[in-house]
C-alpha cells in the first residue's frame, strides 16, 4: 500500500504534466483534499521537489500557503543551468554534486565525457589538499565555475 507521501507526490506530479510544466495550489486546499494537515504537504514539497531533482519552487505565506511548482525545461539548459547555479549555495557535498551531475547527463545537458570530468573535478581526492571543513565550500565554487562556462557556450 503507497504511502500518503507517495500519493501526494504523484497527485502533483500529474498536475504538473497535465499543467505543462508549471502548477500552482494552495497547501490547505490540497491538505483537505488528502485529509491531512498542511505540514505534510510542506514536507512533500520540500523532499520530492528539490533542485536537484529538476524542480523550482516559489511558495507564499497567508491564505492557505500558496506554492508554485515548476519542473525545469530541459530544453533550455541555460536556464536550467543558471537556476542550479543559483541553487546550489556556498557548500555541495560530493554526494549531491554528484546527484546534480547525473541529472544533467540524464537531461541530456552533458556527455558522459563531461560528466566524469566534472565528478573527478568536485571529489574528495581531487581537494585532498583542502581542509576537510572546506572541501564543500571549495567544491561548490569548482561546480559553479564549471556550470557557468557552459552556460556562455
């Protein structure tokens, strides 16, 4: 039997082709749909419709919590590019830099060749002259640098 979580993430997810891309709902409405309370909505949004899942989120206080969910068009990778950019922070684990790669090679953004350059760029032996508490800092750059350089191309 699915979880709630499940079925409210694929509840959304259909909205979201059926919407093109793009829908917009309030949280008290879908919780009432579902018969839950809104942070469970709050927690879908927030761990099923990530950045690095290819997902942007905008969501608004007061009446009934307005969020927007839109699925990133990988057909135009430059803004894609730039909206993962912006997401990524000062700190990325290797884990999740990895994670970000493997979606631009599933997008079709990258090549295989690109994406191992990329992976061995943002590595742990590849900073291993870093100070441990660094590394995240330091990888986030190398990431951001490299993904800006394809965005000019």
């Amino acid at each position: 039997m699915a979880r709630l979580s499940d079925i409210i993430e694929d509840f959304l997810k259909g909205l979201i082709i059926e919407e093109e891309g793009t829908v917009e709902i309030q949280r008290n409405e879908l919780a009432n749909k579902f018969n839950c309370v809104p942070s469970q909505i709050n927690y879908v949004i927030s761990t099923r419709f990530t950045a690095e899942k290819g997902y942007y989120v905008e969501s608004r206080r007061g009446g009934g919590g307005y969020i927007s969910i839109k699925r990133v068009n990988s057909d135009s990778a430059g803004d894609y590019l730039m909206h993962i950019i912006t997401s990524i922070g000062d700190r990325i684990s290797q884990l999740t830099s990895e994670v970000f790669i493997n979606n631009f090679l599933d997008y079709n953004i990258i090549e295989i060749r690109e994406a191992m350059i990329m992976k061995a760029a943002t590595s742990d032996k590849a900073l291993i002259g870093v100070p441990a508490d660094k590394r995240d800092d330091v990888r986030a750059a190398i990431l951001k640098n490299m993904l800006m350089s394809m965005t000019v191309l």
